[in-house]
C-alpha cells in the first residue's frame, strides 16, 4: 500500500502545480487589475498607477513571462504575493481558510453519512413506501439550486425563530458580534452559527450520495457472496452491512473526490447568503476587482482541497479493496 499511495501523492503534486500555473496565467491574461484603478473617483494618475501595478507585479506592460517568473518564485518560497488593496495574499488566504473549511469538511462529510445510510435503507427496502420518500426528497433537494435552497432555509430558519420568540438558530455571520463569556461560550456559538449553513451543503450532498448508494447497493444484493454468507448461518442484516456495504462503498469513495471540487461553487453561494467570509466570497469579490493574485490563491486552494480529497478516496478504496493494494 505504502508505494501505491507514493505514486498517487508525486501525481497529485505534478497536477496541483500543473493546475495552479495555469490559474494564474489564465487569471493574469483576462484580469485588467489597471481597470480596477481606472474606476476609482478622481483616477490615480497614470504614472501612480503604473508604478503601483509594478511593485504588485501586477502590470500588464510587463510580458507575461516574467510576471509569472516573479510570480512562481515567490509561491515556491511561501510567497503568495499582494492583493490588489497592497495586503499579503497568504495573510488573507490563512485568515480564510477555517472558515470555508469548517463549511466543506462538515457539510461533505456529514452528507456522504447521511446519503450513504439512505442509499443503504433504500436499496434494502426497493419499492416500499421508505424507498418512494426517500426517492421523491432526494430528487427534490437536486433538483433545488443551492442558492435557492440557502435562501429557502434562511427564510425557514427566521420563522422558526420568530415562531419560538428567540434565536435558536442564528443564521448570519460566523459568530455573535460582541459575544462575552469563556471558551466554552464562543465554541457553542460558533456551532450554532454554523448548524444553518453547513445544511444548505449537507442537503445536496446527501441526496446525490443516497442516489448513488442505492444503485450500488442494489447490484450487490444478489451477488454470490451475499448468498454464501446466508448460507453458512450469518442473519441478512449483518450478511448485508458486513459484505454487501463494504463492496457497495467502493465508488462512493471515488465520488467523495469529485463532490469536494463541486462543493466549493456551494460554498461561495453559502458564504454569500449567511454572511461568511471565506475563500469563497474572497474568490467572487477578487474577480471583482481584477485581483489576479487572489485568484491565483484560490485556484491553488482548490487543487490542494481536492487532491487532498482524492487521496483520501485512494485511502478509502485501498482499505475496502484489497486488489487495489496488490
């Protein structure tokens, strides 16, 4: 297992500089940070600008080349270099990170909990009255655009604290402005904060993973080894979980990967409605401004985000396949 895993992690590390490169230079051949100057009232003058755009590396007079032979030096050094405002790339990036990690770990991992026991039930009870509800919510929840649905339980969420006449679930913001207490307190309103957004995410998430399980549950339920384990004595719960369960989850380990680059276009939504400011508004509003090193970060922080996922699933598929770590 040990050299299957070394292979994977040298071809995630070729593909996040492949993919990281390519942000910047795609980022730096469409983004006109001098525009972003251009806009201000009164404009800057001319040389002021330039001479800003430069010490940024972020002037379009410079060949392309070398804004990206600067550029990569400083990455490969820790360097993300500077936003657009003058302020560190990496400072911004490191205060963002937690937040749009809290987000995606929760709302990813407890959705593929939720989905896959779904899947499971649904596929051991076809066509029964369990199956159709599950079936018909989970369609419905896909269907629903994240946007929406963010929207949708904001809207909901209000009504249930109005209905009770206090907040019970506070929906905007990570935390409480002005909180006092201890540790304790903060680490509790910060749970709270994050119960309404992170289901905005774990929704979609558990309806595209109960749909998958089904039918990978569903091909295993009458396979040969699901009969034999019968056979020698073992009830159909067990037989079920124990074999069929474990064989069934092999995609979904493949799919958790793919779901965690997806899942990254919800959070920037998400962000947006509930007031969070993470990596995914920052990626919105740096487009905004023509920030081309901001951009940049983000594609680096999604690549890593998803190549770490992927070794992950690799993990997953080792320890449920044993012919993987032949």
């Amino acid at each position: 297992m040990g050299p299957f895993l070394l292979r994977r992690i040298v071809n995630y590390l070729v593909l996040i500089t492949l993919a990281t490169c390519l942000g910047y230079l795609l980022a730096a051949s469409s983004l006109s940070p001098r525009e972003y100057f251009s806009r201000r009232q009164p404009p800057p003058p001319a040389a002021s600008v330039n001479a800003t755009l430069t010490q940024l590396n972020l002037n379009d007079k410079t060949p392309l080349p070398d804004r990206f032979e600067h550029w990569a030096g400083g990455v490969l050094t820790g360097d993300l270099g500077k936003t657009i405002d003058d302020t560190s790339v990496s400072a911004e990036m490191g205060r963002r990170i937690g937040v749009t990690l809290r987000l995606v770990l929760v709302g990813t991992i407890s959705g593929a909990l939720v989905g896959v026991a779904l899947g499971f039930v649904s596929a051991i009870r076809q066509y029964r009255p369990s199956d159709h509800a599950i079936t018909f919510l989970s369609f419905l929840v896909l269907s629903t655009p994240v946007f929406l649905l963010a929207v949708l339980l904001k809207i909901g969420t209000v009504k249930v604290n109005q209905a009770a006449g206090t907040t019970l679930l506070p929906y905007t913001n990570e935390t409480t402005p002005g909180l006092a207490g201890g540790w304790l307190r903060h680490l509790t309103d910060r749970a709270q904060h994050l119960v309404v957004p992170t289901l905005s995410l774990m929704l979609g998430q558990a309806a595209l993973f109960s749909r998958y399980q089904r039918s990978a549950m569903l091909d295993v339920l009458g396979a040969d080894y699901i009969r034999t384990a019968r056979a020698t004595g073992m009830r159909r719960g067990p037989a079920l979980v124990k074999h069929g369960l474990r064989t069934a989850l092999i995609p979904m380990a493949t799919l958790f990967a793919y779901q965690m680059g997806l899942l990254l276009t919800g959070v920037t939504f998400t962000e947006k409605i509930f007031g969070w400011h993470g990596m995914g508004e920052w990626f919105v509003d740096s487009i905004g401004r023509e920030d081309v090193n901001s951009v940049a970060a983000m594609v680096l922080f999604t690549a890593v985000l998803v190549l770490i996922a992927g070794l992950l699933s690799d993990i997953a598929h080792a320890l449920l396949d044993p012919r993987v770590r032949v």
